[in-house]
C-alpha cells in the first residue's frame, strides 16, 4: 500500500489516513483516528510476515477479463483474501468453500470474484471487487502450514459451549464466517480476549460466538 493509507473493513471499505502508518521493523506505526489509537481504549492486533512456502503478499492492475489468473504466488493457497484500492469491500475465499462463490467479512456471497484457487495462485472473474479494469488490488494468500495455520468447516447443531477439535494447535487467532448468503457478519477471537465476547466486523461484541480458544481448537456458543 502507497502512502500512509488503511483500509476499514466495514465503513464502505474506505481507505483512510491516521491509521496504520507504516509497517516497521519490529512492528508498526499507528496515527490518531480512533479506529486505531484513542486514549484508555484496547486494541488487538494480527501480524503476518511473508514467507516462501506459505505466505504471500502481492499487488495486480484489474483488466475487467473473466476467468482471469493471478499467478505468481508460489505455491497453491487454502485461503485467499483480495480488497481494491478504494471504497469497495474486502472478499476472501478459502479451499473448503464450493463453487464459484466468494465471502464477504460483513455478510453475503458473491460470484464472479475469486472463482478458484490453483496450483501457483488464484482464479479471478468480473466482479469489481476483484478485477475492475485499472483498478490495483491487493492480496494476502496463505497456504496450510502445520502448527500454524489452518481452515476448516463444520456443520452447526445449535448447542452451547460446544468445542470443534482438530486444528492441530492452540490457536491465536480465529475467525468463522457462516457458508451461505447470510447477513450474518463474520466473528473473530483473538487468544488475549477476556471473558466470552467475541469481535463483530460490522457491529459490537457479542457473547456466545466463540466463546474460547482451547488447546486443538475452539469453543462455540449459540
């Protein structure tokens, strides 16, 4: 990303200044606006740092063509989030989604966005979410990796405190996304998150989301 520029998940997709300033060394720069450094107020955070064999950070230049591939990331992804440069929304589609749809973080599908995961990259097709001609998007692909990184899908059954083992690890971080066209927002825990809140993309914490991070997976309320 160009510039001092931050995207905001939610609020149209805007990109905005005095957030995320620059990624340093060891870490980051935040700036003023309340979405990332008001006084008194916790923030958390998730780092990710490219590597080879299973972590990919790229840029393209959308052309408008359908069935279009990104190539180039060296390896085939589990899981592909792509957002463009401008107020449109973040969208992301990992292997165990069917078809041609792709997920939004604030609920919906779409098709005609990404259409595929392939051997060196990822399938795009005409949606101005991923390939509107001229327009530069930005993309994160990662790979499965053991101890690391995981994605899977499971079948609700409306019970409480119920725990979805299998992941291989403890997790730090967890994100779940209901697999139809909901407008069911998409729910993230993060390992230091107290009590049984879990973080809403598009609206406040809510309990009896994911209620815990357990030592092979998660724990899941109503």
């Amino acid at each position: 990303v160009v510039g001092n520029l931050t995207k905001d998940v939610i609020n149209s997709a805007i990109m905005f200044a005095a957030g995320i300033l620059s990624l340093d060394a060891d870490g980051f720069t935040v700036g003023a606006d309340a979405r990332v450094n008001t006084a008194a107020n916790t923030y958390f955070y998730l780092a990710l740092q490219a590597a080879a064999a299973d972590l990919k950070v790229g840029t393209y230049t959308g052309t408008g063509a359908d069935n279009r591939s990104i190539a180039g990331v060296g390896f085939q992804p589990d899981l592909v989030i792509v957002y463009r440069e401008d107020s449109r929304l973040l969208v992301w589609r990992d292997s165990d989604v069917p078809g041609d749809l792709t997920l939004y973080f604030v609920g919906n599908t779409a098709a005609d966005a990404i259409q595929a995961l392939e051997a060196d990259g990822f399938q795009v097709g005409t949606g101005t979410d991923v390939n509107a001609n001229t327009f530069t998007y930005h993309y994160i692909a990662l790979k499965k990796a053991t101890g690391l990184f995981n994605t899977f899908t499971y079948a609700g059954n409306g019970a409480d405190d119920r725990s979805l083992a299998g992941l291989g690890f403890q997790p730090t971080f967890v994100h779940i996304r209901r697999g139809d066209n909901s407008v069911v927002p998409a729910v993230a825990r993060y390992e230091a998150a107290v009590g049984d809140l879990s973080m809403r993309w598009n609206s406040a914490e809510a309990a009896n989301q994911i209620q815990a991070i357990e030592a092979d997976g998660l724990q899941v309320g109503t």
